[in-house]
C-alpha cells in the first residue's frame, strides 16, 4: 500500500515514511492510494476477534507485509494496548437496546487519544530500531525529537505514548497555571529520562507559536530531526478504526434482530468520526454518522449550507438563553476574538478541523470527472489544493452541490451547547444506571437525542465516549452539584487518579514566551543517541 498527498503531487510514500514525515511537504495530509476492500468472508472470520485480533486484520490492510511483517504488526499491537486497563481495550456498555456507549478511555491517560498515541509511539520505536540497526558501526544513530503544544488534553498521551522510548526525546509546551490540576499532574508526574515538560509563562497559543517557529526553523529543526505526533498522523486515523469493527461485532453478538448502526462521534479535529468513515467505507455495515460539535460548529455549519468557514472573530457564543460562565481550569488560555470558543468539552474546541481535509479529498474524488481513478486521483488533488488555498486566504471555501450531497450521503452533524451538556450530565446521571459521562462524551449523547426522532426503528445508536468523566472533573461535578446522591470520590474518582497531585513531578520552567529560551532548554536536555544492534531489533 503506498500513501499519497491530499494536496497532489506525485509522491507515493511507504506507511513508515507518510507516518514518519507527518504533513506532506505540499501542506496536504497522507492518505491511502485506494481504500482497501475487506475480505469476503471477514464476518465470519473475524466474528470472535478481540481488539488486538482486529487490529492486527485491519491494519494489515494498509501495511505492506514486506514493511512490516505480521508477526511484527502484532508484537507492535500487543505491546501498545497491553497498557489498557479492560480486557476489551474499547468495551461497549449497554445503556438500552437502542442505545450503546463504546468506551475509548481505558488507556493510560484516561482519554481516547491513549488508542491512537500508544501504537504511534511504538511504531516510531519500531522504524527508528530497524534504521539504526541497518547502520554500519561507528555510524551515528538516527533520532527523533517529538516537540507539542498542549492546553492539557493531548500532552499526557502523547507522553505516555513515548516514555521510556530510546532514541526518542519527547519536549511538551504548555501555558503555566492554564491547565487543569489533573491534567498537569498527570503529564508532569512522568519521569522518565526521554520525557520533557515544559511549564511556559504565557498561553496556550504562545506555546502553539513556539513549536511552530521551532518547526519552522530548517537548521534547528534538521539537527535534531523534529517530529510531530499531532492528529494528522496517519497511522492514528488507522488505528482508529478499529473500535468500529469491534462495536460492530459487539451489537451484533448482544441484539438478535437486524439493526442499523449509527456511531455518534464527539468531534473536534474530524479524526475518530474520519476512522468511522473508513471503516464504512471498508464495509462496515452502517447508517450515516453523526458528527457532534460543541459551539465550535465549523462542521455542523458545513452540513447545512456547503460552506466550510472560519468562525467571526467577534462572534458571540450562543447560549440557548442560559449565561454558561467558562470554568476554570478548563480553560485552553485561547483569546477571546480569534475565533475559538471556550467550551465545557475543550478538547473539541477547535477553529478548523484539520482532519476534515481528508474526506474533503473523497468528496472532491467521487464528484470529479475522469477516465480512470488514476485521472480521478489527480484532479481531487488539483481541487483540495484550490479549496484549502481559498481556505487559507478567505476563511471560507463553498464546496459544489455534488460534494454536499456526497457529504450528507454518509453523515450528519449537530451542534450542541454548554448547557445542554450539562443537562444530559444530568440527566444519564439520574437514569436507570446512573451512567456519569464527561462533557465530550456528553456532546455526543445530546446529539444523539437530537438526531433520534429521525431515526427508523431498527437504529441502533453507538456513541462514542471519549473521556473518562474524573478528567473533566469540573464539568461533572457542577452538572451533578444538585443531583441528589452523588459523590465525586466514590462514582466518579478512579484509583489511579488517588495520590496524584502529590507525586514527584519533572517539569522545566521558562519565564517568558520566547523560541530562544525553548531553544536553549531542548539544546540542553536531548538525551544522546544510543546505538541499536539487530538482536534488540528482533523483540518489538
Ligand atoms: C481529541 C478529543 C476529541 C475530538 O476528537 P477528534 O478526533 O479531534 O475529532 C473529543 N473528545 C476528547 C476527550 C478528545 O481528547
């Protein structure tokens, strides 16, 4: 399977190399030459898979054997989700028969990015192993220095995806006193050697500047040959896509009438909906799915009108005539006026949604005229290279009818506020099983009930939940401060979150939001390549 550019061009990459460069050259995001057709027999095979069993079945789809043998590939799977705490690795919960909850925050950090972020760190591990294991003595070892912002959600995975990784350094920038207790805590109480916090004096988007200028700069950014782990990754779509097919199996196992699925997505950057879209189109049986946005509505926006737009500046956030103040903690340290609204879920708080540039490609694919696929392939590229330059300069590109009607073949999307958030807090919290949901998890579920009445009778929603509720503890605990019996520490606290705050932590102060000082402090801690011979190549 060779990868291709979003954007055109006639690169065809390896999976290691389109998971290794990230962000094609030309600004488009890798995908897949074609989408892989599922073997005939796959439910009958695949039936009684577990998750690594299924992982290891889709994946190979998009791997070459020669690049990674199978027998790697599930080393390599084994490995990342032996750090779930379910057997599952993504369990389903039942909450009615129309009604399905899959889980997708038993990973270390307690979020759904642990999925994608722990099988990301351990391939890179496994592509930097093979290189230096090819090198001739005396040669220097090949490294990689992973540099991110973070307002608090993403950094601990993508931490605990890379510690105790060798030849990898991993530097995480984030706004000093801007993120939440828990989440400071749990990226600042990993200690190991090759990980790097630093607490800047400033905001989210001062640290975001920062690792962008240091990406920017050729020379710094060659010498210690900087990665990024952010979502565009490819190969965090792919490992994405697997909790589809187990869900699918799961309400196929626990319902004995036909149904037809509909997975409800809470949806910021477009990338756990867009592995939904994949496993679709792979042949997941499936009804539309259902983006669900908080205020932060680019993608609700798109669905009604073909537009896909740049929030005003100056736009006031809507408040269903309930005044929603932000809570603290919460808080991203984004400016008021760029756009960006501070929401309950600050996870999907997001201006564009870089994701979404991929199923723009195969709307753009589908509706072009061409002899072949190959012809096809090119003018999708022409187009989306065309739309995200319009993007670039107007803050808005209008897609043709065709493209929409494409769009809305394969979903829907709602938008949803801080205070119905709240309320369906609430209201799963005072339901049959006192479900306690995080605000993210809660956005999908609201949507969810919004789209219900349209549904036929034999739809059965999946919604995915993608944070534990103790992450987002003052969302939750404001939602459920006047429901009766309820109490943080016994339903809500898990053990591992016990003692936390008061762990040892590693973290490197710097004063002023400066690339200089940034500079200076990965300069400084950088570890030393260390060689790799090939018998420590051989155990993943
Ligand atoms: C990242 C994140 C999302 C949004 O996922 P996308 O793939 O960016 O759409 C939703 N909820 C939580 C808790 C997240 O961390």
């Amino acid at each position: 399977m060779k990868y291709i550019s979003t954007r055109g061009g006639d690169a065809q990459l390896t999976f290691e190399e389109a998971v290794l460069t990230g962000l094609a050259p030309n600004g488009g995001l890798y995908i897949p030459e074609k989408i892989p057709t599922l073997p005939s027999n796959w439910q009958t095979i695949w039936e009684n898979y577990s998750f690594v069993d299924l992982s290891v079945a889709v994946l190979s789809l998009y791997i070459s054997e020669d690049e990674i043998s199978s027998r790697d590939l599930r080393a390599l799977v084994e490995k990342s989700y032996s750090t779930f705490r379910h057997p599952d690795v993504t369990p389903v919960y039942k909450i009615s028969d129309k009604l399905f909850i899959l889980e997708l925050f038993h990973g270390p950090t307690f979020a759904f990015k642990d999925v994608a972020l722990q099988l990301l760190g351990n391939l890179f591990e496994f592509f930097l192993r093979r290189r230096n294991a090819r090198k001739n003595p005396g040669e220097q070892p090949e490294k990689l220095t992973v540099v991110g912002a973070t307002s608090g959600d993403t950094g601990s995975a993508a931490i605990y995806g890379l510690r105790n990784k060798a030849n990898i350094d991993i530097f995480i920038l984030h706004p000093r006193g801007r993120v939440s207790p828990i989440q400071e805590a749990q990226m600042t109480t990993v200690t190991d050697s090759n990980v790097h916090n630093i607490a800047v004096k400033g905001t989210f988007d001062d640290c975001q500047d920062i690792v962008k200028s240091l990406f920017a700069d050729r020379a710094f950014n060659e010498k210690h040959r900087l990665g990024a782990v952010n979502s565009i990754n490819w190969a965090r779509i792919l490992a994405q896509t697997v909790y589809y097919f187990l869900a699918y199996f799961h309400a196929r196992r626990s319902l004995s009438f036909d149904v037809e699925l509909q997975f409800v997505v809470p949806t910021g950057n477009f990338g756990d909906i867009l592995a939904g879209y994949y496993a679709k189109r792979m042949g997941v049986p499936m009804g539309k799915l259902v983006v669900a946005t908080n205020a932060n509505d680019i993608l609700a926006r798109f669905w009604k009108s073909g537009r896909y737009e740049k929030q005003d500046s100056g736009a006031q956030p809507p408040t269903d005539g309930l005044p929603v103040a932000p809570v603290s903690g919460a808080s991203d340290g984004k400016q008021a006026g760029d756009g960006v609204q501070e929401t309950l879920s600050p996870a999907m708080d997001i201006l564009v949604s870089s994701n979404f540039e991929r199923l723009l490609w195969y709307l753009a694919f589908e509706s072009a005229k061409g002899a072949s696929d190959e012809a096809k392939r090119a003018a999708a590229g022409a187009t989306i290279d065309g739309w995200m330059k319009e993007m670039k300069a107007d803050g808005r590109v209008d897609v043709p009818v065709a493209a929409l009607e494409l769009a809305r073949r394969d979903f829907l999307a709602e938008r949803v506020s801080d205070a119905q958030t709240l309320g369906t807090i609430r209201q799963y919290f005072e339901g049959r099983l006192s479900y306690v949901a995080d605000p993210h998890t809660a956005v999908g579920l609201t949507a969810a009930g919004l789209v219900a009445g349209q549904n036929s009778a034999l739809t059965v929603q999946i919604v995915l939940a993608t944070a534990h509720p103790a992450k987002f503890s003052e969302a939750v605990t404001r939602a459920l401060a006047s429901a009766a019996d309820f109490d943080f520490d016994r339903d809500v606290q898990p053990p591992e979150f016990k003692g936390l705050l008061e762990r040892p932590r590693r973290v490197i102060g710097v004063d002023a939001p400066k690339v200089d000082l940034v500079k200076e402090v990965i300069e400084e801690h950088v570890q030393k390549p260390v060689a790799q011979d090939v018998s420590a190549g051989a155990s993943v």
